[in-house]
C-alpha cells in the first residue's frame, strides 16, 4: 500500500495516519479468507485507502501457525497482510495488556489486541463481541450484527 500521499503523524509513539483507525481481530481475516461477505467491506480498495487498518502481530502469528496451512495459503495470508498496518507490541501495548489481563478473563492474544484497540484508539472489528465487551474502553465493530 503507498502511503507517500497520505499524511503521518506519532500517536502513542506509532507512526499512524489522520482518518478513522480500525484494528482487524484475526477472525475478520479467516471470515474474508473464507469469502464471508459480510466482512469485504473492510478489504475494499476505497476503505483501505481511507481508513488506518490495523492488524496485531497476533493476528499474523494466528494466521500463518494453523498446522495444515499450506506454503501457498501462508503466500495469499502475507500478501493480504501487506495491505494493512502491522502492531507491535510497545511499552504502551504492554502496559495496558496487563490491566486488560488483570481485570478481565480474558486470553493473553485478545488481551494484547484489546490494548492494541485501545492505545491507538481504533476500533475492534471483530465477531467476538463477547470476550471483548468485558473492556469497557474499547469501540467494538461486529460486521455480523
């Protein structure tokens, strides 16, 4: 994706753009990968364009580690994945995981996308409404509902 015409800024110490910011939960993926049509919204060229998507590292190790995954399916994943904006965990991320983690039942991977959602202050598409909706903090999207 060419981001030279679209402005940067920090926030929270991640280079990021002006405009809406949206995280994508790995299951928005496997959905898209699965041509579920409720989720194309969110991989069309104009929405991509216009709008800050995000994607946990998580998510990328969640998708390229199912144990069947052929070399062929892990090149279409990383090519997909090429079109959004990768989180790494910082000090931020880190930090707020463990609040999340403290106060919620939640598992450490969707710990670490709540926290994501909520340092970049995107919101959280994602089907797992419930498990997210124990973080009050966050936006939450269900492409579903």
């Amino acid at each position: 994706m060419d981001l030279s015409i679209r402005r940067l800024y920090v926030k929270n110490g991640i280079e990021t753009l002006k405009s809406d910011s949206f995280i994508l939960d790995t299951n928005i993926f496997i959905y898209y990968l699965n041509d579920r049509h409720e989720v194309e919204k969110f991989f069309t060229e104009e929405f991509i364009l216009n709008n800050n998507l995000y994607y946990s590292i998580i998510t990328e190790i969640e998708l390229l580690s199912f144990p069947r995954l052929t070399e062929d399916e892990s090149g279409v994943i990383r090519e997909l994945l090429k079109k959004f904006l990768p989180i790494s965990i910082t000090e931020d991320i880190k930090e707020k995981t463990i609040e999340i983690k403290r106060n919620t039942n939640i598992g450490i991977a969707d710990s670490i996308i709540a926290a994501s959602s909520i340092v970049l202050d995107a919101a959280l598409v994602t089907r797992d409404e419930p498990d997210f909706a124990r973080v009050k903090e966050i936006s939450l999207i269900n492409p579903f509902s």
